[in-house]
C-alpha cells in the first residue's frame, strides 16, 4: 500500500499543512481517508480530480469533511462528460444531511446523494476495493471511527480523533503503520474522551506493538516536537511527525 500524507493539521490548517486527509492506493484502487479544510487543492497535486474510488469520514467535525462541499461542486457540475457518478462515501450517520446544510444552497435536497453514496458506517469488517478494512466506534463528543486497512498481508491503521479507548487500541494492534492523532500536550491539555496527546499516542502504540508510529492532527498552536519527544518516551519503535505531501510505501 501506499500512504500519502495530504493534510495533517488539527482544527483549522497551518501555515504548512491542510486538514486531515491522507490517500491510500493499491492495485490501481484510491481511498482517501478525511477530506479536511484545505484538503482538497492539496489532493490535486497527488492524483486527477475524479480519480478517488472512495472516501471515509471518520467523523463530521469540519476539519475532517468540509471540502467535501468543495467536491459536490466539481461533481455535480462538471462541464465535460455530465455529472460524477455516485461515489462511495463511508460516514457516520447523517453525513448527507450536515453537508448539505453546510453548502447551504444545493439544487435540491438530495443533490448530494446524486454525486456521493452514502454509507453508513458502523462497527465492523468489509471489502473494500482490494482493502479488508476495519472500522471501530472510537472516544469522541461526536460520533466517530477510526479505521484499519489491510492488503498483501500489510496492514495501517488511523485513529480519526479520539480519546483513549480499548476500541484503538484494537484497530491497531500489531499495525505495521500506526496514524495517529495527537492534539494534545501531556501535562497542559486534559481533557478526557476528546483527544489524545503525545505520551498518550505513543502508549497506545506501544501496547499494540505498532511497526511504525506518525503522530498526526497537531493544532497549529501545540508543539509538534514536544509531542513527538513524549510519544518516544513511551514507544520504542520508529516514530515522526506526519508531514503534508509525505509518502508512505506499507
């Protein structure tokens, strides 16, 4: 698998980064993993326009599905060949309904559905393309799920937002590469069922004997190298701060 790193910022984007997204290919196949602020101009520098076979939403919080309204457009009103078909879109229940409010003016309720097919993701395993994936109701305010990808016998997994869970800890056991969030600095930031800090990630990593650690949604206003220096503190494995336009080979 290949792993591409197209926004990474937590909350609202940086300076460097757009919002969580990050793009997994095999066998020809893309899923792309959040569609964050910013996210899709970044995604274009990677692959076409209308070369994504599938997306998930982890969560409906807006620095993880807002440019999806950016893509209804390019969608829905794509002047050469007629509108998209439906694309795949794992999300949360009531996914159609919070972006179709979130665009405001589509040209009618269900224009969303006539670009984006949505389903409604639970806990749970299913084919994917050449994916096995895994999802798994994961500790957030809103819900969410943090999802495992396998192919060829190697495996990824990403945490979406979360707090600490036992539900984690499963989607990334024995992972060969570990994405996960780290919004938090341990010491300062406590706030439990919200977000993870460094320590926290790096613990989590360790406990499911990840092969690789890359800390992701760090807000602009954290230290990104505290967060990192935490995560070593607790996990011996390889571990680095997910950068924008990084590329993976899994």
């Amino acid at each position: 698998m290949k792993l591409t790193v197209v926004g990474c910022s937590g909350s609202f984007p940086s300076a460097e980064s757009a919002c969580s997204s990050y793009l997994v290919e095999a066998d020809g196949f893309r899923l792309l993993l959040d569609m964050g602020n910013g996210a899709l101009g970044e995604l274009q520098r990677h692959i076409g326009l209308y070369d994504l076979d599938a997306i998930f939403l982890s969560h409906l919080h807006a620095d993880h599905c807002i440019d999806m309204c950016g893509y209804f457009v390019a969608r829905y009103y794509r002047h050469e060949g007629g509108r998209c078909d439906a694309l795949p879109v794992y999300a949360p229940e009531g996914a159609e309904q919070r972006l179709t409010t979130a665009y405001a003016d589509t040209p009618s309720p269900s224009s969303m559905s006539e670009v984006f097919d949505f389903r409604t993701l639970g806990s749970g395993t299913f084919e994917l393309g050449p994916f096995t994936v895994r999802t798994e109701k994961v500790c957030h305010p809103v819900e969410a799920y943090g999802i495992r990808v396998e192919h060829g016998g190697r495996s990824l997994a990403y945490s979406g937002d979360t707090g600490v869970c036992a539900e984690l800890d499963a989607l990334a056991d024995g992972v060969d590469l570990f994405l996960c969030e780290a919004s938090f600095t341990h010491g300062k930031e406590d706030i439990p069922e919200l977000h993870l800090n460094g320590r926290e990630a790096g613990a989590a990593a360790e406990r499911a004997r990840a092969g690789r650690l890359v800390l992701t949604h760090i807000p602009p206003w954290t230290d990104g190298e505290r967060n990192l220096a935490d995560a070593r503190a607790v996990y011996g494995g390889p571990s680095e701060l997910a950068r924008a336009g990084a590329v993976y080979e899994v």
